[in-house]
C-alpha cells in the first residue's frame, strides 16, 4: 500500500454505451492539492463521485486515507469532505441550522456541532447571515455554505468538484482565498476545474484529463513546459479578419496553434524561434493588409498546454452548442479581463 | 497505511447513531415543511377543499341511495381520509426528487450517516403531515355535520389505520421519487397511478354502482379494504344493522383488519426494499 492520501490505479466507469472513465491512475500525497483539469464530460465528477463512495467503479482500484472505496465505504466517509457542483445546501434551512445538521450527522454531538457550525459561518464571513434562510444567500454565500458544511467533520481529506463554476469573477476570487487558507493547515484536497488558471492559481500538481483518461500530469511549470518554448500572441484590429490571419500565420510554428474569432485572438506556438517568426508574421500580415491590435510573445498558459494536449480548447466539449465552438473561451477571456 | 480490517464491523453507536441521524432528518424535514407557505397552503386548502366539495356537490347524489340512518358525510369521509392520506404521499417523492436535483442527495450520502436515514426521516415527516391533514379535514368535517358512531377507541383505531395508509404510500412515493428524479415526473406518474388507483374503490361511491368489469377490480383493490376498515370503525351498528344491498358483501371486521394489514405490510416491505435499493445506487 502507498503511503498517498488518495491512491488510484486503472479506474474505469461506464454508464451504457460511454466510457466515463477508461483506467484513471493517480496519486495524491497528503497535504498536497491535485488539480483535476478538464472539459465538460471528461469524467472528473465520476472519478470525484467514485473517490467519494457514491458510485462503484466497473474495474481498477481506489484508496482514499487507505480505505478502499468499495470495501471499505462505511470508514472513508468518516475521513472525507465533499462539495459538490451544486450548493448543496437546504434553502429552506438557516445557514447554522445546515451546518448544525451536517455536524449532527457526522455525529458530533449537538452542541460542539452548533460551535463549529458558528465557527465556520465566522470564518466565512457568513455569521451575519447565520440565523437567515439559505435561499436568501447570493450564489457565492451558498457556495461557501457549501464548501462550510464539507468541512464541519474536520476532513483529513476534501474533494471540491468545481468549486467556482458560476461564481462571479470577486466571488471566485473570495473562494480561492478561501481554499488557498484551507490547505495551509494540511487540508489535502482534490479539486476539479475545468478552469485552467484556477489549476494553476490552486494545484501543487495538475493531472489533465480528457475522454475519460489522464493525458498529463505535472506541475503547472512541467505542464506548460510541455507548449515548448513561447506561444506568439496575436489580436487583429478587425475580428473579421481573424480567420484570414490565422490562415497566414499559423503555419509559422512547429506545430499547432489557435484562433478564437470572436475576440480577433490567435495563439502559435512558437518554440525557440520566437523572434524569427514574429517578425515573419508582422511582415505576412501586412502584406495581406490586416491590422492589429496587439502582437507579442508570452510565456504559455495552460490554455496553451490544453491544446496541445487535446487538440481542442478546454471548454469545447461543454460548449458544443454554442453558436461559435469558441464561445466559452471566449467567456472566459472576458472575465480574465473583468479581475485584471 | 496500516489497514487490516476487510468488512467494517458495526460502531459500538451503531442503534443510537442510527436513531440520531433518523432524527436529524425527520427535524430537518418538518422545519422546511413549515418554511414553504406553498407547500403548508397547498396541504391545508386542498383537503378542506376536497371535504367541501364532495359534501356539497355529491351529497345530494349519495342521499339518493344510502339508508336513511347514515348521512352521506358519514359515509364519504373514511374514503375521503384515506385518499387523503395516499394524496398527501406524493409529497415525499416530489420532496426527494428536489434534494436530489439540488446535490443534497449527494452530500448525505457521501456523509457516514445510516443509509436508511434520509428515506426514514422523509416517510417519517410526511407522513406527521398526513396526521396533520386528516385531524384538520375531521375539524373542518365536524362543522359540516361529520359525526362518529363508535367508540373512542374504535375512532383512534380508525385513526391509525389512515396514518398507517399514508405512511405505506409514503415509501410507495419513495421510490418514485429517486427513480424518476425530477419533481414533475414524479408528480406525473403517482398521479396517473394513483387517481386511478383511489376513484376505482369504495372511496367515494360504492363499488357496486359500477361497470361489471371494473366491480371485480374495485373489490380486490387495497383502497377499497383500507375504506371498508375505516367506514367500519366509525360507522358501526350502523352498518351491520343496516339491511341495505350498499354493505351486504361487506366482509366481517376480522378479515379487513387482516386484509387491511397484509396489503399495508406487503407494500410496505416491497417498496421499503426498493427505496432503499435505489438509494443506495442512486
């Protein structure tokens, strides 16, 4: 037996004819946070949901605090906190009254569940709304109700499926700082985001996952290193030349390479020859008579390292709908630019 | 890690544990019920309204055919109460239908709370909410002329044996709730089941008024039993004194209690073990 909090080897789920999982591997030391990255529909809420003993694995093995996720349920849910993608939390129900009952539940008896239950509202700045209704809390004052009630039975080890998903951007921020303080006091945490920077923002290491299997894992640095090099980063003047840039520089890189023609941005991975090629797509660009509105050479995000990977951006899976297969990201951008 | 044990052996808490998270869950479940004015509304309006209306518009059609020492509100209401009391279960599966929708589901069952705990405190607080209807629809039947004709005893018996019925339907409704997981199929199905279900009974007209095919079914169908049991304990005499064809193939006190009890065990069992069962995987 290894000695990680959470030890994972060869897990495969299916549910009819998907394969949400095709033999998932991981290790989590303890103390650390593992950042789950993926898409919609990659399989990061059924690894969650089987790490958490709600759902059985069809093959492979699993660990949580040593205890096996099947055998042993009864024992790992006393070690465990969860906070699922919903606010899990009982509207109708004060926010002490649900952090009481939670305590309650984990057997603490009534009235240490009552001062921890206070404890955590002060910590979440929610003690001002102990005594109100749930249902009269903004979005982000249930997610941290939620995350509050995960924590009432002192986990050793907390799982977050997306913890930000649907926040606005200040509430976000709110509950990065809130995680970050968490794991300061050893907390080991599994955390899925299909968010690339809360990854980067949160995780010591970052396992990529797509289609129901780990693609890549590593520390956000090994992860980006992975791009090679620089990416050159391009936004034209004009958004409706977008397609028409991106079909004169793309080529100029090693390989690969993005465009978003909603926001007029282009992304080429550019490898050690950065200079070279930016000044080689300045010089085609302006033969082809497109402006811009900014070209530069950065250092690659794991926006980057997603498309490499995958070969599609992080959220086109869940965004297959929308109109432009890049709206997503292009929401995204905007709220990047919203905190900035 | 030095993880030895194979099967997890019970707490030495397991029976207080098990009682406590009951508990936490009943208590939750009564507090919400009292915080949703739709729902508390939805619950009081409806049987007084179902008491008003069959008084009002059926009675004068019931007259026609009871003897004339039973008055048709003493007649309809057993059958109004245990419809009540069937009704008033659908709460529970448009109840967890809702905590599954919103995740809560998930929480409690990635909590180390008995696996029993959520369906037993739901079934446990509706069905508080059963016994709370039936005592205001008997109120509210009193003022327009409801009376008993036996014992007390006989009346709290009557009692149970309508709470009895709610709480059977409760995990009836149960397993609706889980299985179809959102709150309007679940609505849609326990209606579609059980308005038939409730109508083709001795509820509110007597089974032998109807079409020959359907007489058969009425006869066997549970409702018409539970109805039978309670119309027995509250009319009394007045039903074995009585000469009319309405009660001749009315079965002796004996064998509805027996009846009455096999088909509320049965069921109860039956969909206890669904419920549960689907809980688990749910």
């Amino acid at each position: 037996m290894s000695d990680a909090a959470i030890d994972v080897e060869g897990l495969e789920k299916r549910f009819g004819k998907v394969e949400a999982l095709r033999g998932v591997d991981l290790q989590v030391p303890p103390s650390t946070v593992l950042g789950l990255l993926g898409p919609n529909g990659a399989g990061k809420t059924t690894a969650v949901r089987i790490l958490t003993t709600l759902l059985h694995p069809d093959a492979g093995r699993a660990t949580v605090a040593g205890y096996d996720v099947v055998r042993q349920a009864e024992q790992l849910r006393h070690v465990i906190g969860l906070a699922g993608q919903n606010a899990a939390v009982d509207e109708n129900l004060t926010g002490l009254e649900n952090l009481e009952m939670v305590g309650r539940l984990y057997h603490i008896p009534a009235a240490e569940a009552r001062r921890r239950g206070a404890e955590i509202l002060e910590r979440f700045e929610l003690s001002d709304a102990a005594n109100r209704t749930a249902k009269t809390y903004s979005g982000g004052m249930r997610r941290r109700l939620d995350l509050g009630a995960s924590l009432v039975g002192n986990p050793q080890i907390l799982f977050l499926d997306e913890p930000t998903t649907g926040l606005d951007p200040r509430s976000r921020l709110e509950m990065w700082d809130i995680i970050r303080e968490l794991v300061k006091e050893g907390t080991t945490l599994l955390l899925t985001t299909q968010y690339l920077d809360e990854a980067d923002q949160l995780a010591d290491k970052i396992a990529v996952i797509d289609l129901g299997l780990v693609i890549a894992e590593g520390t956000s640095d090994e992860l980006k290193a992975r791009v090679g090099g620089e990416v050159l980063a391009i936004r034209v003047a004009e958004r409706e030349r977008a397609a028409a840039a991106a079909g004169a520089v793309l080529g100029l890189g090693p390989g690969g390479g993005n465009v978003d023609n909603n926001s007029g941005e282009i992304n080429v991975p550019v490898g050690s020859d950065g200079t070279a090629i930016l000044t080689e797509a300045v010089r085609r660009l302006d033969a082809e008579g497109i402006g811009l509105a900014d070209i530069a050479l950065r250092r690659p995000t794991l926006d980057d390292v997603f498309m490499t990977l995958t070969g599609h951006a992080a959220e086109s899976a869940a965004e297959a709908e929308e109109p432009s297969q890049d709206g997503g990201r292009s929401r995204k951008r905007e709220r990047k630019r919203e905190q900035a | 890690m030095s993880v030895t044990t194979s099967s997890p052996p019970k707490a030495p808490g397991f029976v207080a544990n098990t009682v406590s998270d009951w508990w936490v869950m009943t208590k939750r479940n009564l507090t919400t019920y009292l915080r949703k004015p739709d729902l508390l509304v939805f619950s009081t309006i409806q049987p007084v309204m179902f008491v008003l209306l069959f008084v009002f518009v059926f009675g004068g059609a019931f007259e026609l055919f009871l003897p004339g020492t039973i008055s048709y509100v003493d007649f309809l209401m057993p059958g109004i109460f245990v419809q009540t009391g069937i009704f008033a279960a659908t709460q529970t599966g448009v109840g967890l239908a809702d905590d599954l929708q919103k995740g809560l589901i998930d929480r409690f069952r990635s909590l180390p709370m008995a696996r029993s705990a959520v369906l037993a405190g739901r079934t446990s607080a509706d069905t508080v909410s059963v016994g709370f209807q039936t005592v205001l629809m008997l109120v509210v039947a009193y003022l327009v002329g409801y009376r008993i004709h036996t014992s007390v005893l006989e009346a709290l018996f009557a009692f149970v044996v309508i709470i009895g019925v709610g709480y059977v339907f409760t995990w009836v409704s149960a397993f609706a709730g889980l299985s179809l997981k959102t709150i309007e199929a679940v609505q849609a199905a326990l209606f579609t089941v059980v308005f038939p279900f409730v109508f083709v009974s001795s509820a509110f007209v007597p089974p032998e008024t109807f079409d020959a095919w359907l007489q058969p079914i009425a006869d066997n169908n549970p409702v018409t039993i539970w109805v039978d049991l309670v119309r027995v304990l509250t009319l009394g005499d007045l039903i074995t004194e009585s000469d009319s064809p309405l009660f001749k193939d009315l079965p002796a006190l004996s064998t509805l209690l027996w009846q009455s009890a096999a088909w509320a065990a049965g069921l109860l069992a039956f969909f206890y073990l669904l419920g549960v069962r689907v809980y688990r995987r749910t």
